[in-house]
C-alpha cells in the first residue's frame, strides 16, 4: 500500500477545512434568514409604512356616550316652561322648590309623581349632582318643570372672593344650559347666605323661601307635611330638598292637600311673571297677591 506524501494530505486537509468552512457559512446564513423571519412575524420590524391609529368614529362616541347616560328624548323645551299668566292672576298660587338635585332614585320617583299630577314645580339643582345625573336634568326640563341654580359645590357664596363666586354660578349655568338648551333664570344661594357681592354677581333673581319645613333636618315626612299645611299662603314659596325619601313622601301628601285646598301649583318663574316680575339680583322671599 502506497502511503501518502506529504503534500497530498496537506492538500487533503485544506479541502476539507475549505468545505467546513463553506458550511459554516451556509448554516450562518440560514440561522440569518430564519431569524430575520422570525423577527418580521413578531412584528419588530416593518417592511410597510406606518399606519396612524384609526380616528374614534361617531358610532363608538354615541356608544360610549350611550354606555355612561341612559338614552334620552331630547327636550324641545327650555328650562323656562311656557307661561299662562293670564290664566293665573286671580288664582292662589304656591311653589314648590326642591333643593340639591338631582339624586337619581328620589328626584325619578318624585318626577313620576308629579308627572302623574299635572304639577310643575323648579328644581334648584347642584352643580355636581347635574353633572352625576344628566339625563334627569334633561328629563325635569322636558316635562315642563323649571330647572334653576343651586351652585356647583354648595358653597356659602358670601365668603368667596370674586373668582370663585363667579366660577360657582357661571359654571353651573353654563352646564345647564348645555343639557336643556337655556340658562336658568333663578339662582338659590346655598343655605339661603346672599350679600351685596352675591346680589350682583348673580345675573338672575335670587329666590330664597317663605316656607321652610326643615326636611332637611328632621327627616319626617309627616312633621314636613304638617308645618306645610299649616303654614301655606297665597304666594308662598316653600322649600324641600329631593334628597331624601321623606321629603318626597311628603310632597306626596302636600300636593293632592293643597289642590283640595284651591291652590295652583306654579314653578318661580310662573309666579314672579304673574306677580310683578323680578330683576337681576333681586332677594325674592314670596309673591302674595297686592
């Protein structure tokens, strides 16, 4: 057996190094590609232009709007209900008024009642709880009921300075406005608390009350419907709060006893347009006949 030179298996070996290295090769490109697959499928990199996100449609704002706020009629009303003044003259009259609305289950329950009635009475509402309740501000206005301010955080008004007295007023008359289609027309400065600054900052009568059966305190509807009734004239204004389920049990009572009684019931704007009017930052306790 011939044995190989030395050369030969030189040559050999650098044939051999030379395929291993072709294959290192070919597998180094292999590895690339399969990671250049991989690395495009996962989405690090993009071979096409960037896309912007999709603008939100009107669909999925109306159904967003939809999910937060129970469907609706919108109002064709503003929150000054039409006024038969004539109609009212030579009538006695009294208006209720309900403090710190809207409250969800309470000022629904008392809406049902006095849609049931045929009574209009004038929510001073809060503004928090409006923006809380939306569509029952919306719903108070559409049944003809005046929908009037009450502040937004139910602050005492006389100790604010100017910026925040005209943020607590001007805000809440601006979202009202924006649910019912009209600035209110009545402004109830918490705890009835009103000064020469409040006056004029006002931009609408302010309505305080000739009746105060403090439900707010007492939380008894028969109390509350005792002192109304006994107390109850011509003109007279009276205050409850919609709060609370004993003040609506007793608006409950209060309304079927005064209509045995002869009264109209009348929202605020109703009353002053039947009884000589009211100016801007005018204090408004009643409105009897003179």
């Amino acid at each position: 057996m011939r044995k190989k030179r030395p050369n030969e298996i030189r040559t050999k070996k650098k044939r051999l190094r030379g395929k291993w290295i072709a294959l290192e090769i070919l597998m180094i490109c292999v590895g690339l590609a399969l990671l250049t697959v991989a690395v495009l499928n996962a989405g690090w990199i993009s071979t096409a232009s960037p896309v912007p996100p999709p603008e939100t449609t009107t669909e999925s704002s109306t159904a967003a709007t939809t999910t937060e706020e129970p469907t609706t009629t919108e109002p064709e009303t503003t929150t000054q209900p039409p006024l038969d003044i004539d109609g009212l003259r030579d009538k006695k009259l009294v208006a209720l008024t309900f403090d710190d609305s809207p409250q969800r289950t309470q000022t629904t329950r008392l809406l049902d009642f006095l849609k049931e009635q045929d009574v209009r009475v004038t929510f001073f509402m809060v503004g928090v709880n409006v923006k809380d309740a939306p569509e029952i501000v919306r719903r108070a206005a559409a049944e003809g009921h005046q929908v009037a301010s009450h502040t937004y955080n139910h602050k005492d008004l006389t100790k604010l300075g100017p910026e925040r007295l005209a943020q607590e007023i001007g805000d809440t008359a601006a979202l009202i406005e924006e649910l019912t289609g009209a600035r209110p027309t009545a402004m109830r400065p918490p705890y009835g608390a009103q000064n020469a600054a409040v006056q004029a900052a006002a931009g609408t009568p302010l309505i305080l009350w000739s009746i105060d059966p403090k439900d707010w305190s007492t939380r008894d509807a028969d109390k509350s419907y005792s002192r109304v009734l006994a107390n109850v004239r011509d003109g007279d204004i009276v205050l409850l709060h919609d709060l609370y389920r004993e003040s609506v049990d007793a608006a409950e009572r209060i309304i079927p006893a005064l209509k045995e009684q002869g009264y109209t019931f009348v929202t605020v704007d109703q009353l002053l347009a039947a009884r000589g009017g009211a100016k801007p930052g005018d204090v408004v306790f009643n409105r009897p006949r003179g």
